[in-house]
C-alpha cells in the first residue's frame, strides 16, 4: 500500500491492527486476548490502539464485518454471472468458499467460529444481516436449479442450511499445507455435494 496521505496512514494503521488483532485470537483466543497483546504486536502502546477503535469488541466487529462482506460480495459476484448455470455457480462458490476458509487466503476463519457471541446486540445483528444476504444468494441458485430442472425438487431453506453446512463445518478439522491437496478434497466436495442436489428424496 503506497502511503501518501494522512489518510492512506490511517487506514494503514488501522488494518495493521486488525491484521495482528486476527492472527492472536486464532492463536490465543479472543477471551484471551487484550489491547496491551494486540498493541504489542503492532509495536506500539496500547494508547495508540485507542486512537483507532474504542474497545477490543469494536476490533472483533470490523474483523468480522470485512469477512462477512467479503465473502458475501464474493457470492453475489458468481450470482449474477449470466455465463455460468446453477450447478457451476455452486461448484464456483464451494470453491471460492473452500480457498477463503481453508487455503491460503483464509479470510472467513473467524467469521464462522463462535467469536459472534462476543459482540454487542446491536453489531451482531448486523453481521446476521450480512448472512442473511449470504443465505438468499444460495437460496437464489438453489431455486434457479429447480426451476431449470438442475437440482430435484426439494425444500429450498432446508436445501441452503445444508448447503452451507457442509461448506463450512470443513474449517472445523480440515488442516492442509499442500494446495493440490485441497483442491483434490474440494472437487469432491463438489461432486458430492450437487450428487445430492440431483438425487435428493425428501419425505412427503
């Protein structure tokens, strides 16, 4: 990033801090975790972190606020691709999910942790709201699939929180440091995955 006003410092000043606020609550834990720990990684006193956010809290939100908005513009990206049907735009998010989540990128490995629980009402209830946004655009491509006779006909709600489910439990226990490795658990997960959207039987 290329530092040319006080703004640009700002900015940078500010996501340095969410960068080193990240990595120590996945290694250490947010309860863990404090403003003297998190200003000891940026090489600065805790009264400089003051400057940019008003409490730990506040960190945990724009952290989880820049994933969630992320991934969410990452999904409405492939939603509105008029090259792509229904199947490959859920085989494009599994894996676009599947790099953010597991692989190098990593950008979303606190979003679906427990960490929401730390927020306040009032931001918590806007990070449910970007998933909410993030639920229709499946649910959107799940209802196209049916209706082009894709995907069997099944429960859409059920069909997305199944969806999701098996995308994301994966961050859970999967641990890989060879990216052909992912890619090969990822297109099974694909397979697998729109296997059971073609063939699902649902119980009358």
């Amino acid at each position: 990033m290329a530092i040319k006003t006080r703004r640009d410092f700002s900015n940078y000043q500010k996501q340095m801090i969410l960068d080193n606020a990240r990595v120590l609550f996945e290694e250490t834990g947010y309860e863990k975790t404090n403003i003297k720990s998190i200003a000891k990684a940026c090489s600065f006193g805790p009264a400089n972190l003051y400057n940019y956010f008003s409490s730990k809290e506040e960190i945990l939100f724009e952290i989880l606020k820049q994933e969630a908005e992320q991934l969410v513009k990452s999904l409405n990206e492939v939603e509105n691709s008029n090259d792509l049907n229904a199947e490959q735009k859920l085989r494009a998010i599994i894996k676009g999910v599947a790099d953010f989540s597991i692989g190098r990128k990593r950008r979303t490995r606190l979003l679906y942790m427990k960490y929401t629980v730390d927020l306040t009402p009032e931001h918590r209830k806007y990070i449910n709201k970007i998933r909410d946004a993030q639920d229709e655009c499946i649910r959107g491509i799940i209802r196209k699939g049916m209706k082009n006779g894709e995907f069997a006909k099944m429960d859409e709600t059920f069909a997305t929180y199944a969806f999701y489910t098996m995308m994301l439990r994966t961050r859970v226990w999967f641990a890989v440091d060879d990216k052909a490795t992912q890619d090969k658990y990822t297109e099974f997960k694909c397979d697998y995955i729109m296997a059971a959207m073609k063939n699902c039987k649902t119980s009358k």
